[in-house]
C-alpha cells in the first residue's frame, strides 16, 4: 500500500513538473488537483490502455513501439476529457511532449526512489 502512495505522489509531481514546462498544460486546484489528476491518470493507465495496446498490437510492432508514444498522449487526452476543469491539455502535440515528459521524470523519480527490498 504506501508503495502505490508513493507512485500516486511520483505521477503527481511529474504532472507538476509538465504543468510547469509545457505552457499547453494547466492544472487547476493547486495540490488537490495534482493529486486528482494523478489519479485519475493512473486510473485510466490501469484499464483503459491495456485495452488500447491490445488492440493496436499490430500498430505498435509495424512502427517499432513508437505508437506507445501515441498512446500515451491520447490517454493524457483522455484524462483531461475525464476532468476538464482540473486538467486541460491544449491539443495532440502537447499532450505527446507531456506524456512524454511526465514518462522521463516518473521513470527517473522512481528510479531514485527505488526499494531494494522490494524486489
């Protein structure tokens, strides 16, 4: 369980992080909306996308996994559909460079946030 928090809490601040690079992306509610954000986007990641990447299989191997990137986005976008006024995402190409920097900065946090024990 705190594992799952501390992801929930990673996924927000990368979420923070993006709001505060990419002028297309704004979060509303201060903490709040990061924490709902965070979530709802970890929601949608959890059963939406796996549904998505099953479908679009073929897709993902005839471009080599870069139509992950894709799929990413649009569940970025679907976030911000889900929650509209939390988070707007301006359009398909910001919520690419966001997914994309929200991967990096989650993957990097997680990473130095890594439990040996764990494994």
């Amino acid at each position: 369980m705190p594992y799952l928090l501390l992801r929930w809490l990673i996924l927000a601040i990368a979420i923070a992080i993006t709001a505060w690079l990419l002028p297309g992306i704004q979060v509303s509610g201060g903490i709040m909306g990061l924490i709902i954000a965070a979530a709802v986007l970890g929601l949608v990641n959890a059963i939406i996308r796996p549904i998505v990447s099953f479908f679009t299989c073929p897709l993902i191997i005839l471009t080599l996994g870069l139509f992950i990137l894709v799929i990413n986005a649009m569940m970025l976008a679907l976030t911000s559909w889900l929650i509209p006024g939390i988070l707007q995402v301006s359009g398909f190409w910001t919520a690419l460079f966001a997914s994309l920097i929200i991967s990096i900065v989650s993957g990097l946090l997680t990473a130095f946030l890594h439990d040996e024990s764990r494994w």
